[in-house]
C-alpha cells in the first residue's frame, strides 16, 4: 500500500498521508468543517455529529463524520450539499437549545445561518462532546470524571456524584470544554473544581502557590520525580 | 460418554441413537416454552410422568418437554405424536384422560381440541389448525420433536449431521459458497447477506478470528431468539460450528439478554453435552478444526444489541457504539476479524448445508430466501410466533395465520421490523414479506417483530409509544439520536395534547431525516422511522391532531369526549362500576348521562359497553 492517497474534497484534487482522516485533510486544503467533540490530541470519538460530509465511494453516496472516516483512494467528499447542511444544522439547533449562550455555539450557528433553536428550551449547559472524559482519560491519564444515565439525561460526573477521588485538580477538563461549562477557580490557596476544593503547595522560597498538591504528586509519581522537585516555584529556580 | 475421533464414528454413533427411538412409542409431546411454562407446565409435565409410572405405561408412551410450539396463547399446548393430535389448554386433570383416550385408545377429546372461530369446526391435527396452516416451519418445527435438554433427541433427527458431512467432505471456501449461492440473509435487522460476511471474515487477516452469536433480542414483544435458544440450543451452536469451520475461526461468544435464564440454561448444558461427545473444543470428530463458545451474559440495554456496542460490552467497556468505518469483519471484537451473526441465521445454517443451497433457494423470493420467524402481536386474534416462507404476504400472516381482528373490528395498520420499524396500511396487505418490499414500505424486516393495530389505535399517539422507547435506549453519545428523539417526541406530546402547531409536521420530517442522515448508529438511523412511515400513510390522522384538535381514533385524551348515545344505549348499568369517578349517572333501564365534567377520558364506560352506546368524538 502506498503512503499516500488521492482524493477529492468539494471537487479539489487532493492527496493525504492514508490513515489520516478527511478532517485532517481538509483542515491540511484549508477547507473549512466545523466541528466540536475532536481534538488532534485525542482519539477520534464522533459524537457531536456536525463534522458530516457527503461522501461517494465505489458508487456509494453516504453521509459521514468526517473526523473519523479515514480518506481512501479515489473518494469523492462535499463538505457542502443540503444534506450536510440539514444535519448541521440539527445538531447546532439542538445544543443551542441545551446552552444558547456560547459564543462558540453562536459562531458556528451564525456560519450555518441558524438564528436561534425551534426546539424547546432545557438549559444543561453542558453539550456532551466528552473532551474533558477523553481528556482526562487520555492525555491526563487519570480517568476522574464519566458519563452518568444515558440518552438524554446522559450527564459528565464525578463517581457517584461525590468528591472524585481520583481527580488531580489540573483543570484539563475545563480548558478543553469548549462552552466553559465546567466551574473552576482558584482563591487563597485552594483550587475548586468538580465541587471540591484542592489545597495548592506553596513556593518555600517565594510563598507563590504552584499548583494543586495533587497535581504535583501526580506529576512526581508518573514522571518519577524527586520528593522535593516541585518545592521551588519556578520563578525561584 | 465416548469422544466421537472421526466423522465416521459420528454417522455410526447418530445412527446408534436412531435405532434406540422406539418408533411404535407414542409421545406425548409438552411445551415447555417459556409461554407454555408460565401457565403451569411444570406441573402437567411432572402429572404426565406420574400417571404413566403408576398406570406401569413406560414401554407404551413417553413424556417430552419440549421448546416453544409457537401458539403461545393457546398453551399449555399438548401434541401426541404419531397423529399430531393438537389438543390446547390442557389442564392437569386432562392428563389421565389423555393417556386412556387418546393414547392407548386412539380417540380424540373433543373439548380439548382447537376449535376454528371462524367455521366453529373442532381442528384435530396441528397442521390443520389456521394458525400452523400457511406456516413453514423448517426451524421452529424442529422445536416439538426434540427436548432441548437431550443431545441425543438433536442427534435422533439429524442433527450434527451438516457439521460432520462439512468436516468430512466440505472444503472451507466451498461452504462459503453453497452459504452464498442460498442467498442466506441476516435474520438479525439489516438483512446483510451471511456468506459474504463469513468470506469477508476468512479472508482478513489476522489471528484469531472470533464468531458471535447474537442473541441480544432487546425489542419488546420480541422472543424469536429466545425461543430457538431455549428449544433447540444444539442447532444453532452446530451453525456456529459450520460457521467457524468455513471462517478459519477457533474462539466463539454467545452474547445473551440477561433476562433469559432458561436459555442461558439450556446453551450452556448443550455446549457440555457437545463437549462431552467431541463435537466442541480441541480436534473436533478427530479433524484439525478446533473451536470454543464461551457465553456472555448481556449488558441490559437494547443498543448492547448493535454490533459495536456488543463487541464493547464483551471487552468489559460500557455497551455503546463506536462509530468505526471499518467492518467488523476486519477489526471486531478485540480488533480482531469478526463473524456476527443473528441466533436464526444460525439456526438457518445446518438447514441449509444438510438440504443444499438449491433446495433453500427454492423456498422465498427473488432475494429472500427461505424462512423468517416472526413474534406476531397486537390486535390480532391468533398471538404467537410464527415461521413463514419469505414471500408470503402481509395479509395472509395476519387474516389467515392470525385469524384477523378481533371483536369484528378494522384493521389499520401493521408495524413490522421492531421499535424502529414502519407502520404499513391496509393499502400494502398485499405485500411481500421480503427484506426489500417491506424497505421499500417504509418499514423494515428487522429482527420481526410484528405488531397489529386495529382502527382504535391513534397513529400519533403509537408513533410517540416507540419514539419514547427509542429515546429511553438511546446511548446518549451522539447529538442526533439523544436531543433529536428527545425533541421529535416532545413535538408529538404537544400534537397529542392539542397543542400541536402549524408547521409541525414539516418539522418532524425535516428532523426525522437528518437524524437519520447524522446518526452514529443504527439506533438513530432507524429511530425516526415510526414517525416518518405514519406521517407518510396517516398525515391526514396529523393534520387532524393539529388543526382539528381531534384524535379520529379516539385516543388521545385530550382531543375526545365521550358521550352515552341516547338511542342506543338500554340503561344497562355495565359502565356504572367501571368509572373511576362516578361520572355517569342514571338508573338501571334508563338512559344513563355523563357528566363531562367528572369525566377523565379513561375510556373504561366505552370498553365495557357491549352495545356501542359510549361514543367518542
Ligand atoms: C440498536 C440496535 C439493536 C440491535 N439489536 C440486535 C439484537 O438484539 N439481535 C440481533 O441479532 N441484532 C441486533 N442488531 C443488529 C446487529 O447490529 C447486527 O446487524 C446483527 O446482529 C448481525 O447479524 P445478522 O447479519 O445475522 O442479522 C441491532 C442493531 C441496532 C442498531
Ligand atoms: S467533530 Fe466529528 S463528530 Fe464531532
């Protein structure tokens, strides 16, 4: 098998490293798929929906999530037809109506030309792309927080709805969510998050705090530190 | 038991156990399928023994407790075999009289047998009975003359026999193609045609290649499954047993509903008992084809059924889909290449190796072969599963083999395919049952279920039942399927509550497609498909939901009234009870009132009133 494969995207003449994804080619032609669940640094999951294309292959037109469907010799892709366009526009009305307030939400409605959701309101804020579980799981390597129930009372949380024991306090979760749904601060020492308040270890020599004690040990334990390696900011060092 | 070391030693040792049936024995065959045992089987079965041990009959007659008949309605359900007397209903106290009668006297028991409600006439043998008559049951047949629990009763009809005749004759690839040439097609839901499955799975590369039985069976009202799993287990291991010889595969699952304890029962006594006799495990009848069948209890969800999410819940990950464009024959379970296939495409297999690709394709359609099993429910006279030719049409399953309507009523529609199956009108009676007419319907053959609705069902109202369904399965993962179906049925709550809006049915089609065009699974593929097929045959009964603020079926409570018609009704106070909130008034022989204002539309007055004098507007 060759290393490469020839492809069109909305009738371009591409080629792509096999293996890769349509996203990634794409994204590489500077073609423009909106998308919300993927995220280079984790694995292709396809939840949200809203990457589809239309793809014909062997005489087969289909719909596809793009950030999973792996380019193939001779496949032919529109990122634009009123299919995709009626899939699109579905799945931004229907988490529009789960959080109408992001601006990332409101962004990608606007370029579909969604004013605002026709279904029935019922706020959850969160939008279950499952980047700040995948995160954790696979880039944090941790695996503090989970789906709980399924279908649409599906909700991220924390094992059995209490402090989640296995949580370092780094905050992934909430840097990856892309609606800043998950509550996360820092005051006087104390790091909360997941409803629970993490102490931070303080600089010996400058008193600054550094990050959540958690954190640090986790980092000494995995990396196999030294006991005293983060004891000193690094400002201090 | 002695290990069977060549394919010889097995034809020797099945006609060992041929000769020792005592052909001038009577059976007295009972069924014990779930349906039949929760009317008290047990206890007829035990009654039998009893009187037989005492009257000292052993050498005349034999008890067989055997899998489902399939007329579960009219069970305890007792054949006596030679004759196929039919008698129905048998009660504990019917067992002596059946012995003298019957047995040993050759007379029928009138009011044992079934009695045709359309000509009145006594049926006395199963074949003539209207339900069994149309049937053709090549695999639920094989269900009354074995019990499930004896090796040797599968092995006295022929059983194991495909698999030794493929083992001693059979190469691999030609297996696959006498499997192709039938044209055996999955009996799971998609239809997918098995031999090219099975050489798309030899044929990729990898190691070790597994075979999975499904037997998930997660549609409500469905017991196709479990009935062949529980009465005649050995058929569908010795379908897997093909199977994985023709696949190159040496690892096989069996995944089951949970809830299906018998059957987890009786598979696993028959792996032993095929174990025992060499047909299962290491160089099976002494041949290089080794292969295994570890049983896996199910995850509990209907979605544990569809392929991904089966394989994630054997692999001890949450039974949800993945959405892989890579077919499982390349990378399944464990990534491995993998055979999935439904327990009645299994069960089909030994059928069609011991009769041959030619004489299956005989049987059905241009592209349907065979036969399919169907659960067939609903508003219809005649419940139970049965097993008809493909080919066959809608009309004859439900007027013929279903008796039709009951309480004289019309029929209105019927569901096919599951949940996420279509809803086909009286206009379609005449159709095919095959996997494409019923697609092209609308609708889908699916697993086979079969639901009847008469003229009281309200088409919206049973769209919302199903979309409801789906929507509690739905795995939550993906957008469309978990807010979709969330949201295409609170549009049908509000229609069914009066409050249905302008434009409302262009929405849900508009929804309904590109859910299903965006799904990651089939679930959401499917799901808005009860919508769509009745918006499609019923828009009228929608329209009238929405601009009429009325229910034509009388349905949906809050767009009826019920009214007492004063010139029919005689004031016979059979509705007085029933009401729940003392809404009628009147005396007896006099015209009865209702006051609309107590009235909470339960529709209990309509349902008792034996002279149509409750009418609903
Ligand atoms: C939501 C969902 C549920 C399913 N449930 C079942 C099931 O209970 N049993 C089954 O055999 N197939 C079920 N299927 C179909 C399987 O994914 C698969 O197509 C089938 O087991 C393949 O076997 P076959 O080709 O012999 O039909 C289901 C599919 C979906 C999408
Ligand atoms: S980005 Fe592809 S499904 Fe979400």
């Amino acid at each position: 098998m060759s290393d490469k494969v020839n492809l069109t995207i909305d009738g371009r003449k591409l080629e792509a490293p096999a293996g890769s994804t349509i996203l990634q080619a794409a994204k590489d032609a500077n073609i423009y798929i909106p998308h919300l669940c993927h995220n280079d640094e984790l694995k292709p999951y396809g939840a949200c929906r809203l990457c589809v294309v239309e793809i014909t292959h062997r005489n087969r037109t289909r719909i596809v999530a793009s950030c999973i469907y792996e380019v193939a010799e001779g496949l032919e892709v529109q990122t634009v037809t009123e299919r995709v366009l009626n899939v699109r526009k579905l799945v931004i009305e229907l988490l529009l109506s789960r959080n109408k307030k992001s601006q990332v939400l409101q962004d990608i409605a606007q370029k579909l030309e969604v004013e605002k959701s026709r279904f029935e309101l019922d706020i959850k804020g969160c939008i279950l792309c499952g980047m700040c579980i995948r995160t954790c799981k696979e880039v944090v390597g941790v695996n503090a927080i989970g789906y709980k129930s399924r279908g649409f009372t599906r909700e991220v949380a924390t094992p059995f709805d209490e402090t989640p024991p296995d949580c370092i306090a780094c905050g992934s979760c909430a840097y990856v969510c892309p609606v800043d749904f998950i509550q996360y601060s820092e005051k006087n020492g104390v790091r909360t998050i997941w409803n629970t308040e993490f102490p931070m270890q303080k600089c010996t020599k400058c008193g600054r705090h550094i990050a959540p004690v958690k954190q640090l040990d986790h980092f000494k334990e995995t990396l196999n530190l030294p006991e005293d390696h983060f004891d000193i900011c690094l400002h201090c060092r | 038991m002695k290990k069977l070391t060549t394919p010889q030693d097995f034809f020797d040792y099945q006609s060992e156990v041929k000769k020792s049936v005592d052909p001038k024995k009577t059976q007295i065959i009972i069924c014990a399928g779930s349906g039949c045992l929760a009317y008290g089987t047990q206890k007829l079965i035990d009654g039998f023994k009893a009187e037989i041990e005492q009257q000292n009959l052993q050498d005349v007659m034999d008890v067989r407790a055997s899998g489902c008949h399939g007329f579960c309605e009219r069970g305890p359900i007792v054949l006596i075999s030679p004759g196929n007397i039919f008698y129905q209903k048998v009660g504990l106290k019917d067992a002596p009289e059946i012995i003298e009668k019957t047995v040993l006297n050759g007379e029928t028991i009138e009011r044992l047998l079934y009695k045709d409600p359309q000509t009145g006439e006594k049926i006395i043998r199963e074949h003539d009975v209207g339900f069994y008559k149309k049937q053709q049951r090549f695999i639920l047949g094989q269900n009354s003359q074995i019990n499930p629990t004896s090796i040797n009763d599968y092995l006295a009809i022929g059983g194991y026999g495909a698999l030794a005749k493929v083992l001693s004759e059979t190469k691999p690839q030609e297996v696959i193609d006498e499997i192709i040439e039938a044209n055996l097609r999955g009996r799971g839901g998609g239809g997918f045609p098995a031999g090219w499955k099975w050489d798309s799975t030899r044929k990729a590369v990898g190691d070790p290649k597994y075979v999975i039985c499904n037997a998930d069976e997660g549609d409500p009202g469905a017991y196709m499954d479990r009935s062949i799993l529980e009465g005649n287990p050995h058929t569908v291991l010795e379908g897997m047993l093909i199977g994985a010889y023709a696949i190159g595969s040496s690892e096989g699952y069996i995944y089951v509903r949970n809830e299906y304890p018998l059957a987890v029962t009786n598979i696993t006594l028959a792996i032993e008992q095929a174990r025992e006799l060499g047909l299962i495990g290491k160089n099976i009848m002494g041949t290089d084809f080794s292969f295994d069948i570890q049983i896996n209890r199910g995850g509990g969800a209907f979605v544990c059924g569809e392929s991904s999410a089966l394989f994630a819940s054997i692999e001890g990950r949450a039974g949800e889909p993945r959405a892989k464009y890579v077919h499982a024959t390349d990378r399944g379970l464990y990534d491995k290449p993998t055979c999935l296939n439904n327990v009645e495409t299994w069960a089909n297999v030994p059928l069609v190796i011991s009769k041959g690709a030619k004489w299956y394709q005989s049987i059905g359609t241009e592209n349907s072969k065979g036969t399919k099993i169907f659960a067939l429910v609903g508003k219809i006279n005649n419940t139970g599963l049965v097993e008809v030719p493909m080919g066959i049409t809608l009309r004859e399953i439900i007027f013929e083999i279903g008796g039709g309507i009951p309480k004289g009523r019309k029929f209105k529609a019927v569901q096919t395919g599951g949940p996420s199956g279509g809803c086909i009108p009286e206009e379609y009676l005449d159709s095919p049952v095959d996997f494409d007419e019923l697609t092209k319907l609308g609708s889908m053959m699916g697993s086979g279920g079969m639901i009847v609705m008469d003229e009281r069902t309200c088409m919206v109202d049973i769209a919302r039942y199903f979309l409801q369904f789906l929507e509690d399965e739905s795995c939550g993962k993906c957008t469309p399927c978990r807010e979709g179906v969330h949201q295409m049925r609170v549009i049908l709550d509000r229609i069914c509550e009066g409050n249905g809006q302008e434009g409302d049915i262009e929405t849900l089609e508009w929804m309904g497609q590109a859910i299903a065009d965006g799904s990651l699974c089939a679930l959401g593929g499917s799901a808005p498909a009860p919508v769509l097929s009745t918006i499609r045959y019923f828009r009228d009964e929608y329209e009238a939901h929405i601009k009429d603020k009325k229910c034509p079926a009388g349905v949906c409570k809050a767009l009826i009234t019920y009214k007492i018609d004063s010139e029919t009704c005689n004031g016979c106070h059979l509705c007085f009870k029933p009401c729940p909130t003392d809404a009628i008034a009147g005396e007896k022989k006099k015209l009865h009132t209702l006051d609309q204002d107590k009235c909470i539309q339960c529709g209990a007055c309509y349902e008792v009133c034996k002279f149509d004098a409750v009418i609903v507007e």
